[in-house]
C-alpha cells in the first residue's frame, strides 16, 4: 500500500483505471450463466438459481467498474477537454444504469420462481427475458459505444496513451453502433455470431487500454503538458 501511496497521481490514477478496465471483464460468463434463467420453460422448471444470481452479481460489479473508471480518469481527462471528460462520466453512469435495470429484469424471473407462482407466470417471465435483450442493446451495445467514442477522442487528443491505441477506440465504437442499428431495423440477430464480431474491436479496445495503463501508464511528456496548461503540478 505505501508504495502505491508514493506513486505520482497520475500514476495512481492509470494503475487504478487500468485494474477497473480489466474487471469490467468479468461479465464475460454471464452468457452461459443466463442461458437456464432465459430459457422457456425456466419458471417451471427444477434446478439452480445459482448460475443466475452470479451472472447477476457480475454483472453489478461491471456497472460499479465502468462508473469508477470515468470517475477515476476525469481529473487527467479534464485537463484537456472538461466537457467532453464530464460527458464520458454521464455517460458511464447511463451505460452502468442500464446494466442495473437489465439485472433486475433476470432476478425478477428468480424470484417468480421461488415464489412458486408456475405456469401462470411464464407469459410474465418470457416477457422479462425480452426487456433484458432490448435493453442489453442499449447498455452494453449503444452506449458503450458513445463511451468510447468520447474517451477515444480525449485519448487521441491528449496523448496520454500512444494514438494507434486511441485509434482502435475510434473506429471500433461506430463499427458497434452500425451493429447497433442493424439490430434495431431487423437486418441480424441479436444474437447472431456476425453481431459478436461488431463488437470485437471495442473490447479490444478496453481491455488493451486496461493493460496499457496497468502496465505503461500515461505518457509522462502527455502529462506535463495538460499540467502545464492547467498550471498544477504533476506529481502532486
């Protein structure tokens, strides 16, 4: 902990970012963890509610993460552009809030289940599963992309990190917001595998970053240069 604590803040600052980015990939399971929950007959059916519940719980810790990580990056995102850096924030915050809500869609239908309300329930618990996947759209299809179109931006402009990687960020999100219309007007599945692959380059993206950050950190010469222009000392 001291040898954290005498690091320079914008070195905190990215070893921290880096860490919240690379657990924002913890959801990854909630795929096959949710198949049982979103089956047909899941409310009238036996077994565990077990998987569910953890896909759940991951996917809350990916809303808290991917909050914490434009938290923890405005004070260095601000320096260069505080509206842009405030807008990543928000949007964080409506991406994360999505998450949540589509969280409590799925352990809605747990607890139907536990209540033993039976067939009566199942129009109620298929239709949960559809509000789960139109949101899902919007959490972690739409707006990730506007995320990382800000930060790609700020990153690019700023140099904190080297700009091949900022560029990955900027061709990534509108390659996910054309799957994102697609989608919307009927053109492929939701779940088709060729929408997987839209969002390739974006998860690329973060969890590269995740690393860079963890790793590399910021550009030092990028740092003095947004502390010059803010007037504060870089390594306060």
């Amino acid at each position: 902990m001291s040898s954290f604590t005498n690091l320079p803040s914008h070195r905190r600052i990215s070893l921290t970012a880096g860490i919240l980015y690379v657990l924002t990939f913890v959801s990854i399971p909630t795929l096959a963890l949710y198949k049982p929950v979103k089956s047909v007959d899941y409310i009238t059916g036996g077994g565990s509610d077990t998987s569910a519940i953890i896909g759940g719980i991951l996917e809350i810790i990916v809303a808290l993460a991917g909050i914490a990580t434009a938290v923890v990056l405005f004070p260095i995102l601000k320096k260069k552009n505080e509206s842009a850096a405030l807008g990543l924030v928000a949007a964080r915050i409506l991406e994360s809030s999505t998450i949540l809500v589509g969280v409590a869609f799925l352990l809605s239908i747990v607890t139907l289940r536990k209540a033993g309300v039976g067939a009566d329930a199942m129009v109620t618990g298929h239709a949960l599963v559809a509000l789960y996947d139109r949101i899902f759209l919007f959490g972690q299809s739409f707006m990730p992309a506007i995320c990382d179109l800000i930060l790609g931006f700020l990153l690019y402009k700023s140099n904190l990190v080297p700009r091949r990687l900022a560029v990955i960020g900027l061709v990534g999100a509108p390659i996910l917001l054309t799957a994102w219309f697609l989608v919307m007007f009927g053109a492929i599945g939701q779940h088709d595998s060729i929408t997987g692959l839209f969002a390739f380059p974006v998860a690329i993206f973060e969890f590269s970053l995740g690393i860079w950050l963890i790793v590399k950190g910021f550009n030092p010469k990028a740092i003095v240069a947004l502390e010059s222009r803010s007037g504060s000392s870089p390594s306060s």
